[in-house]
C-alpha cells in the first residue's frame, strides 16, 4: 500500500523512529540514538503501521527490515530529516554517531586517520570502531559500516570494493641471525609460523599458509595481527604479515619476496543506512585514504628481486 492511500496522516516522530530503525535493523539500537526507551520505539511504530494502513517492518535474520511500504516511508523520513537539519544551521554539519566494524590493521592504519580528517571539519560527529576479523553478517546489527576481508555474500546489503592490500612473509634481523633465511618454498618447513589461530580463524580467504607452507609449525598464534607483528619483531618465527604495517618496522625483513598474497577490503552497510549524510562522509573518507595509499597498502618486494613467481590472489 502506498503512503498517500494512508488512512491518517502519519506522525514526522514516528517516521524518524522508524528512519532509525531502519537503519540500524534494531529497536535497541534506535532506542540508544534517539534517547527513548524500547517500548516506546515499538509504540511509535505501531502507531506508524496503523496510520499507514500496512507494515513497515518485518523481522530477518539479521534484525528488522524494512517492507516496500517502510522503504517508500523511510524516504519520506529522510526528506524530514533534511529539512530538520537546514533549520539549524546556516552551515551543513554532520553530527551523531557511526559505528562500524573492521579489521585490527585497517581500523589502525587506515580508517583512524581517514575519520580523524572527517572529525576536523565535523567536530559534533563521534565514531565508534570495533576490530573484529570475521565475516561479514547483517546479523550484528547496530553497525552502520562494516569492513571485511573477501566479497561477502549478503542479500539486503550493499558490497563495495574498497581496494587489495598484500601480506608477505617477514623475519626479524635477531631471528635471521639465528636461522638460515628460507631461499625456497620448500625450506619454510623448518620454520615456525606467526599467524592466525586455525580453528578460530572465520574468514576463509585469510586461510592461507596450507596453500604455499603447509609444512609450517605454527608458533605464536593470535585473533589479532598487531601480535603477529609484534612476534615477529620478537624472533618468534616468520610472520604471514600485511605488508602495509610490517613495512613501518625497520628491523622486519621481507623472506621469500617472490611469494605474495592479494587480498581485498571490502564494505558492507545497508542500503538506507549509506544516505546518511555522516555515514556517507565516512564511506568516502574511506576510499579516499585506500585509493591514497595504495600503494602502501600493495607493499613492493625488496629492491633487486626477480618479479614475483608465487602470486596468490585470493577470489
């Protein structure tokens, strides 16, 4: 049913609840951003429906979603939304909150300094980073932005390449003075491995070491690859590292530069949640800081090392 067939008019406050709701796929979520409690955010909804004539909001896996009668709501929404914003500033400004989930290493290096360059010109504008390695999942609703390693499979969600970083195996000067450096594949098999911990390790595309050092023993193992780096500065063993962070310490030495692995950061947030002003500064403040420092991100094999003869590039 359509907006204008409504058998009242509906409420601009429950229209916004509903904006937040829909965004964040959770009454919790939108109960925290508006300042109200949760039975009030399902009253308010209620209310919406029963002026509208239909439902707004059906229940998904990943939290609540929106119907074509929500959808063509929330649009309405948003044009109060922007009309609300235009009476109370002469200058546009964002302001609120974004959450979003990424990996340790991109959170650190490259969404940090990309949000901090936002909140310079939008001082009222908070963001939330929470590191996680792990799969996409609309289920963890209440994060505006997610950013994963590897195209996810997600239905009700956008999927936006934001650019390929590389690992490569790296050793420390302390480590390589006590140990042969590897000169072929076949001599990783007599050292220890820094990585990720095999059976909590979510993301397949980061399942990498049995495809080129299935012999590797493992050594010091975490969740988190700021513990690689820093095992790995501390002889642990060799560390299957990002080359974008492994490159900033000048006592790690890439092994074996012929070997590299090309992997992909990729951004999930939902549709509706995109045309929000401070979400879509920071999507853009994103691809900015990735497409400036690709090159970084790509990281290059030591100077005077044949092209590389083992490239794995991950799907």
């Amino acid at each position: 049913m359509s907006v204008t067939s409504a058998t009242s008019r509906p409420s601009p406050d429950d229209l916004l609840v509903l904006l937040s709701v829909g965004r964040t796929g959770r009454y919790v979520s939108a109960a925290e951003e508006l300042g109200i409690n949760h039975t009030t955010i399902s009253r308010r909804i209620a209310a919406l429906e029963q002026a509208l004539g239909g439902r707004v909001l059906i229940r998904g896996a990943g939290g609540w979603e929106l119907t074509d009668l929500g959808r063509e709501a929330l649009t309405a929404a948003e044009a109060i939304e922007s009309a609300v914003r235009s009476l109370t500033s002469d200058t546009p400004t964002l302001e609120g909150v974004v959450r979003m989930s990424a990996t340790d290493g991109f959170s650190a290096y490259v969404a940090a300094p990309a949000i901090a360059d936002v909140q310079r010109r939008h001082p009222k504008l908070a963001v939330e980073i929470v590191t996680a390695t792990r799969l996409a999942s609309l289920q963890r609703s209440g994060f505006d932005i997610e950013v994963v390693v590897g195209k996810p499979q997600l239905r009700r969600a956008r999927a936006i390449p934001l650019g390929d970083y590389t690992l490569a195996l790296y050793a420390s000067h302390g480590y390589l003075a006590d140990h042969p450096a590897p000169s072929s594949v076949d001599d990783l098999s007599h050292h220890p491995l820094v990585y990720f911990i095999d059976s909590m390790l979510q993301v397949d595309d980061l399942d990498l070491a049995p495809t080129f050092a299935p012999m590797m023993r493992e050594s010091i193992s975490s969740t988190n690859v700021f513990v690689h780096v820093e095992a790995t500065r501390a002889a642990a063993g060799l560390g299957l590292l990002p080359c974008f962070m492994a490159d900033q310490h000048a006592d790690l030495v890439r092994v074996l530069p012929e070997i590299s692995v090309r992997l992909t950061y990729w951004l999930v947030a939902r549709a509706e949640t995109l045309r929000r002003p401070e979400v879509a500064a920071i999507v853009e403040a994103l691809r900015a800081q990735v497409d400036t420092h690709r090159d970084m991100l790509m990281g290059s094999p030591a100077a005077g090392t044949p092209p590389a003869a083992i490239e794995l590039i991950q799907p």
